[in-house]
C-alpha cells in the first residue's frame, strides 16, 4: 500500500519522537543514579560512605574544587576511645532503643543525667566551688590536689577534663590564684537538677558519631541540664540503611524514649546543621506537647543547601536529580519531603498562644549554609509559636574551624545568650 509523503513524514517524526522520548528518559534514569550517589554520600555520609569515590565527592561540594580528601572522616581508633569513656559517665541503666518499622533496628543512644556527672567528680575528689574570673563570680572545678594533696585521682581528673576538651584557667578564690575548671555560665540552680530536670536531645550532622560530641555534653552536663545524644542508622554502633523515613523513625523512637523521663515542655530537641532538620519533623509532629527547638547553623531545605554548594553545577543538578535517592520506597506515611524543614514549619497550624521555645542561631561568616536560612525559617514559624528568639554567633578571625563546623555554643558569649532561655517549666 502507497503512503503519502506526508504520511511518511508524520510517521518519521513519530519514531523520532518516540527514540528522544526514549533517550531523554534513559539520560535522567542514568542522573538520577549518578546524582543520587552523591545525594546519599553527601546527606547520610557516615550511613553511605562505603566506597573510596566517596571521599571525592565529599571533597568537591566541601572546597568546591576537584580534591580528593585525604584525611579519614573518623579515626576509629580516636572514636572507639571516646566511646568507651562516654559510657563511664553515661546514665546508669541507659538502653539502645528500637526504632519502629518492620525492620526494628536497633539505635544506638547515651544519656546523661547532671546529678551523676557531678557526683562522679566528687568521687574524683574534685571539689565544687564559686571563683572570681576576669573580675566575675563563675562556678568551678578545684582538681583533686587543691582540696586533698595525698588523693591518686588526680590524673583521672585531668583526662576527664581532656576527653571533655576543657582546659584549666587561672582563678582566684579568696584572693588567692589557683588552677581550676571553668563551669559553663548557667541559669540553673545547680542543686536542682534532680527536682527541676530538663533534658536536651540534641541531634548531630550524620558527618560524625555522637561519641565526637564530648564538648556540647560537657557545657550541658556542667551547666545542669541532662542530656541525651544518638546516631541514626547506619552511623556507627545504629543499624540500618539509612534513608530520610528510616531516620525520622529512629528519631521518633528515641524522642519517646526521653518522653518517659522528661516532660515535654523540659524536653529541647537541639540540632547542628542537618541535626536540626531532623528534629524539625519531631517539632511538628509534637509541637502541641509543647516540646522545644533549638538549631544551630541550620538550612531551610536540602534542595536550597545543594543548590547553595556544589564544583561547577554539581550541586544544582544534584538537588534537581538526587532527592529521591534520600528516600525510603515503603513512604506510606509520606513523611518524607527531602529534609525541607521550611515546608514542614508553613505546615504548622497557626497558633500564636503555644508557649514553646524556638531557638534559632547562626553564625556570620557562615558561607556553607544558604544565606539568610535562619530568616526563612523564622519567617515560616510566624504565627505558629508564641516567640522565637534568634542569636548571631560571632565567627572569630582567629578561629581554626570554620564559621560552619565551630558549635556556636563554644563561644561563651553566645552560649551566655542560649543558656538564658533554658527553662524549667512546671506542668
């Protein structure tokens, strides 16, 4: 049978309709397996780094440059060290928790309560006390040899306060200059710890293990607030693959966990960087217990950080083709939203009656965020709390770390600021 030329030409333009059809939809088959490879390097890091490329794609989107990081994420020696010194001052009886799902993995979790650190240190002989600094009253810590020179606890002491990262000052006590350990400025009546608890879940970036958080459990522990810290999935001793659902699910197993102890409104989820946008999903999803939120040097969203991040466009192509690597297939919840903590605050119901406490900071010359993502997600909690109250951290030109990988409460002024909203609130 004849055809017209016409005909012909429609039925060519079909086929080739059909084979770029076909081409365009293997082209973005095959981005999203690259870019999802990154995706899930960059976002689960310690839960996906299990091959050498991996520390390549770390190093493009930290420097911007091709690089190949060199030194280790974690040593495991170092790591494995301060595990074990960690569960010498852990809460007596703490447990690893079950997440829920069918897989029931197991995550693994430390608390700590500010009575038992304290009397740990009384068993080290160290002695509490009041002490004039820079022409200020502060509390702290007289080692051993100050209060009882033939004790054998000194060197403990002195480790104790190394693996803590606290290094001694010069003080006066009655006139008189010694050497001792600077308590962190608090609100608290440190003698009440036990009758007025508050506990701070704090939530870590998955770049690193809850065992390298020695410091934020110090400044806590010292100041009187017990304090609860964990790995998700695949992050050390927790098991699992990790994925967005299968994180928020261990969230929740561990936020319940601290709810059997702690009334909600005296519970602070506090997160770093992606720590805090996994606590945004436990904030909203508990907001009317009238639970707490801290964030430090957070994003609004994982699509607006790799847009932000990322060697000659990589970070554009991989929020446009990796997202959906981050997620769980099984989201019958649909819970997943690819860690956009400023969709899941617009989602809040507006109530400007509810008495929780927000508690945004950032810190300036914080080039590794998108800029002004502390201002978005003010600006998405408007109307839905009673206040928020939002703290700059002062990036120092002498300091090592960056603007980003420094916790803001390491600066005494800023943590001066945070301690101050840290109350305990009666039911």
């Amino acid at each position: 049978m004849l055809i017209s030329t016409s005909q012909f030409q429609g039925q060519q333009q079909s086929c080739i309709t059909i084979a770029y059809n076909a081409l365009c939809k293997k082209t973005k088959k095959i981005a999203q397996a690259i870019f999802g490879y990154f995706a899930r390097i960059l976002v689960f890091q310690l839960g996906a780094m299990d091959s050498k490329g991996s520390v390549c794609v770390i190093g493009c989107f930290e420097t911007g440059k091709p690089v190949y990081r060199k030194d280790k994420v974690i040593d495991p020696t170092r790591l494995n060290e301060g595990k074990k010194f960690l569960e010498k001052w852990k809460e007596e009886g703490g447990e690893d928790v079950k997440a829920t799902g069918q897989t029931k993995n197991t995550i693994h979790t430390m608390s700590f309560k500010a009575s038992t650190f304290f009397k740990k240190f009384e068993g080290l002989k160290a002695e509490r006390t009041t002490c004039t600094f820079n022409g200020e009253k502060r509390n702290c810590l007289l080692p051993p040899e100050a209060t009882d020179k033939e004790t054998k606890n000194t060197e403990d002491f002195e480790k104790a306060l190394q693996k803590f990262g606290v290094s001694f000052k010069t003080v006066k006590i009655n006139d008189i200059e010694c050497k001792a350990a600077l308590l962190p400025e608090t609100n608290r009546e440190l003698e009440k710890t036990e009758e007025e608890p508050i506990c701070i879940l704090h939530t870590h970036s998955p770049g690193r293990s809850m065992c390298m958080d020695r410091k934020v459990i110090w400044l806590h522990l010292a100041a009187g607030y017990d304090i609860t810290v964990w790995d998700p999935r695949g992050t050390e001793g927790s098991v699992g693959r990790a994925t967005e659902k299968g994180i928020y699910l261990d969230a929740e197993a561990v936020y319940q966990q601290v709810k059997n102890k702690y009334a909600a409104q005296n519970i602070y989820l506090s997160g770093f960087c992606q720590g805090a946008a996994i606590n945004a999903h436990l904030f909203k999803a508990h907001i009317d217990e009238r639970v707490n939120f801290v964030a430090h040097n957070t994003f609004s969203s994982m699509k607006a950080l790799f847009e932000h991040q990322g060697y000659c466009g990589l970070g554009k192509l991989t929020a446009k083709y990796g997202l959906e690597a981050l997620k769980d297939s099984d989201d019958t919840d649909a819970i997943q939203d690819g860690f956009d903590t400023q969709e899941k605050f617009k989602n809040i119901k507006e109530k400007k009656s509810r008495t929780n406490k927000v508690i945004l900071i950032d810190t300036d010359k914080d080039y590794f965020v998108p800029e002004k993502s502390t201002e978005v997600l003010e600006s998405s909690l408007k109307d839905k709390v009673e206040s928020i109250k939002r703290i700059t951290n002062v990036h120092g030109p002498t300091e090592k770390k960056s603007a980003h990988a420094l916790p803001p409460y390491e600066n005494e002024a800023t943590w001066a600021e945070y301690v101050k909203h840290l109350t305990y609130i009666a039911k």
